[in-house]
C-alpha cells in the first residue's frame, strides 16, 4: 500500500472518529433542577410516553432530546391593566384584581402534553378568566362588599376543581381588589353605613334590655335577702324570748323551792319570812339596776329605776318599844290599829329569829345572785 493510500486511510478513520465522538457528545442531555421531562424523538416525532425524567444527566441517544416543564409554581395574575371586568348579576360592571399559583402533576406530564403541548400557560389563563367571570355573575354589586370572602371563596373552590381537569394543582388564590364605577360605589357605601346604623341601634336596644333585666334581678335579690333578713330576725326573737321567759319561771321556781328550804330550815312563819323578803328588797332597791332586775322577778313596779312601790301590802315594821306584855297578835275583838309586839320571853327567841334571818338573807342573797347570773346568760343566748 502506498503512502497515499494510508494517508487517505488514516484520513478517514479520523474522520469516522471525530464523527463519532461528535454524535456521542450530543445524544447526552442534562434536565436543570425543578424540572420534569419527556423524551421526544426528532427523527419519527413522537415522545416516549412510558418514562418521566427528572432531573440530571442521560444518554438519550441520535436524533433524542428533552421536553421540559417545570414543576415550581407559576404564576397567573390579572392587576392593573390586565385586570378582569367581569358583570355582577344584575348586569353592573366589576373590576377585579386576582392572582393565582399553580403547579404542574408531575404524573400527568404526558397528558398535559398532549392536550395543550407547550402552550399550556395561555390556555390556563383563558380558563381561568371564564371560571372567574362564571362566579361573578352569580352575585350581584353589593354583594361582592357585603360577602368579599364568601366570593373568594367560591372562587377559589372553582378554580381548583377546574384546574383539576386540566392536570394542574392550585397552590395559591388571592382576591385582592373590588372597583365599581364611583356612583355605584357612593351607593353601596351610604347603604352599607345606613345597614351599619340599624345594627348599632339594634345593639345597643338589646343591651338596654339586658340591663334592665339585671337591674330587675338585682331587685328581686335584693327583696329575698331582706325577706330572709327579717324571717331570721324575727325567729332569733322568738326563740331569744321564749329562752327567757324559761329561764325566769325557772328562777322563779327556784326561789320557791329555796324560800320554802329556808322557811322549813329556820322554823319561819309566812309572816316572818315575809318581813325578811321586803326588808331584802328594800334594800335592793337602792341599787337602780337591782331594782330593775329585781321588779321583773318578784312584781316591782318602777318607771325610772327610782323607788318602787310593791304591789302588795306588808304590815309595818315591829317597833323596837313595844309593850313586853302585849301579845305578838291581836284578838278578834281588839281594835284594828294596835301592833303586836313580842312578849319578854320571846326576845331570845326575835334573837335567834334576827340571826337566823341574817343567814337566811346571806344564802338567799347567794341564791338571787346565781338567779340574775342565769338570767343574764339566757338574756345573751343568741339562737343559731
């Protein structure tokens, strides 16, 4: 073989070569992050529908690349002059401003594909003009003030469903602004203040009437404390003065018995034990308190804790001069003024008498003195 045989040899194994390097270079292709694809065939134009690619480096191969999406959100927004002008119910003219998020399902890429190849952001901003317009002919003018989140979210309901069907997810959905033209505007303003006004007069109705409601509870509260104020009054009376009256026909009774005791111990007659009971309440009496404690026991009647006149009479004194042959009583047949006097044989007798009685007045002294002590203490027994 000639030089020039080889050289045209090794010419083209040269040529074969950087072909082929050539053509293996180019049948790799990359997918950046937050992307998705399919892999297209150049050559017979048709896609592989079996295989979703994420992102990375392959070998696709001669004539075979990549059709790429991205699966961030994108984003559809009407504000300004691309805002929507949209008809309320009864035919007046809204404008709104709007903007969405969407993002693409990565599991329905071929679908998508198919339906709308690239062009799938234009036709979603048509559909999603349509849905809009769709809702806001459901409502009238003032409504889209008086219920703005009511609406919104029909809104936002409807286009998710409808973006559901064109294999897409909603992320996001802001209804941002409501126009009316001004005179409309002015209306459903004075309205909304007038409907604003009512609701304030209604309040402020209902809270007058729940006041008087309180105040008419505090009443009835008030009368029924005071009713059982007054039933306990009148109970802890009743039961305080019949505790009283107990204990003065109590002490009462005991100074019966007592007197009777000191009667039968000293060998006193009525009359004796008589004079010896007025001579002690006479003595009692020049104690204004005494009088007072003692007119309540034995039938004293005073008006001012002064002297008290009993209410019985008692015969006077036995005068220290008299006859020592008079007799100590008088006969039926003597005259009704005389005194009797003691006979001499009878001093030592009027003296035994005198000291017995001094004993008699001590002991019966100690046992009025427990009397008033019992009867105070049932004067300060409170009933629970």
């Amino acid at each position: 073989m000639s030089s020039d045989s080889k050289t045209c040899v090794l010419c083209g194994f040269g040529t074969v070569f950087l072909l082929s390097v050539i053509l293996f270079a180019v049948s790799f292709d990359t997918l950046e992050p937050h992307s998705v694809a399919i892999k297209y065939n150049n050559n017979l134009k048709v896609i592989d529908e079996k295989r979703v690619y994420n992102n990375g480096r392959y070998f696709l191969g001669l004539g075979l690349s990549f059709i790429e999406f991205p699966i961030v959100c994108q984003v559809i927004e009407f504000r300004g002059l691309t805002a929507l002008r949209m008809w309320s119910l009864e035919g007046q003219l809204v404008t709104v401003d709007l903007s969405l998020m969407y993002r693409l399902e990565r599991k329905d890429i071929v679908s998508l594909y198919k339906r709308y190849a690239l062009d799938y952001h234009q036709r979603l901003i048509q559909i999603c003009i349509r849905t809009a317009k769709k809702v806001s002919i459901q409502y009238t003018a003032e409504e889209f003030f008086q219920i703005r989140r009511v609406i919104g979210e029909h809104m936002r309901a409807e286009m998710r469903r409808r973006l559901a069907t064109e294999y897409v997810s909603l992320e996001l959905f802001n209804l941002r602004e409501i126009a009316i033209p001004n005179t409309f505007e002015q209306k459903v303003i004075a309205k909304q203040i007038e409907q604003q006004k009512v609701k304030t007069k209604e309040f402020m109705k209902e809270t007058a009437i729940r006041r008087a409601a309180t105040t008419v509870l505090f009443g009835i509260t008030d009368a029924q404390v005071s009713l059982l104020r007054a039933n306990a009054t009148a109970e802890r009376n009743v039961r305080v003065e019949k505790a009283k009256s107990v204990a003065l026909q109590q002490i009462a009774e005991q100074e019966a018995i007592s007197y009777s005791d000191l009667q039968s111990a000293l060998g006193l007659s009525a009359l004796d034990l008589l004079k010896y009971r007025y001579a002690q309440l006479m003595a009692g009496l020049e104690d204004p308190a005494k009088a007072r404690n003692l007119k309540y026991i034995i039938g004293l009647q005073s008006e001012s804790g002064g002297q008290a006149e009993p209410v019985f009479s008692l015969p006077q004194p036995i005068p220290t001069t008299a006859s020592p042959t008079a007799s100590p009583t008088s006969s039926p047949t003597s005259s009704p003024t005389p005194s009797p006097t003691p006979s001499p044989t009878s001093s030592p007798t009027a003296s035994s008498t005198l000291s017995a009685s001094f004993m008699a007045s001590s002991t019966a002294s100690s046992t009025l003195s427990a009397s008033f002590t019992a009867s105070s203490t049932v004067s300060s027994f409170t009933p629970g």
